[in-house]
C-alpha cells in the first residue's frame, strides 16, 4: 500500500510538532493516564512538572496575574513557563486520547 501525499505531510507536521516541545515540560512516561482514565482534571498537579508556586499561577485569575506582576510579585517570565509548562501538558493529554481513542467522561 502506497504512502499518500497527505500522510507524508502529516508526519512532517507531526515531527516539526515533537521536535518544537521542550522535552523538560513533556510528562514522563506514566504520567498521562491510561485508557481506563475517566477523570483527568488533576493530571498538571499529579504530573510533578509544575511547581506548586506555578500551579498557583495557572489557577490565577487574569486580573490577580496582572496586578502581581505590577508589583513585582511575579515576572512575566515566570508566568509565561508556567501556561506553557500547562498548555504542553494538555496537548500530550490530547494527543493520548487521540491516538488511543480514549474515552473521558
């Protein structure tokens, strides 16, 4: 069976994707739940990759970010890993599901 045209370039996109997340925000094998999973709302405070002052970053408010960050409380470095740390996170959960065909209830 012939590889189509389509396919080549999904693989690519699926490559340049791999290859674009830092491997230290990516969860460890074990990590992501298995197909069993029906309640994965706690997977970024069982992961281990954020810090509890990141967590707390994450569960913030948008107007409580700012203001910390006018202070001097938080830079806007450290609040840009902690989403990214997140967001990288929720994409391997995604991928997970899709790739397995998950169902999460």
């Amino acid at each position: 069976m012939a590889i189509e045209s389509w396919q080549i370039e999904a693989n690519k996109c699926k490559e340049i994707l791999a290859n674009s997340i830092p491997k230290q925000y990516v969860p460890k094998e074990g990590v992501l739940p298995g197909e069993q999973a029906i309640h994965v709302v706690d997977i970024c405070q069982k992961s281990g990759l954020l810090s509890e002052n990141e967590l707390a970053i994450t569960e913030s408010t948008a107007t409580d970010l700012v203001a910390k960050m006018g202070k001097g409380v938080l830079s806007a470095e450290e609040v840009v890993t902690a989403f990214l740390k997140r967001a990288t996170i929720g994409q391997q959960l995604v991928c997970q599901i899709l790739a397995k065909q998950i169902y999460i209830a």
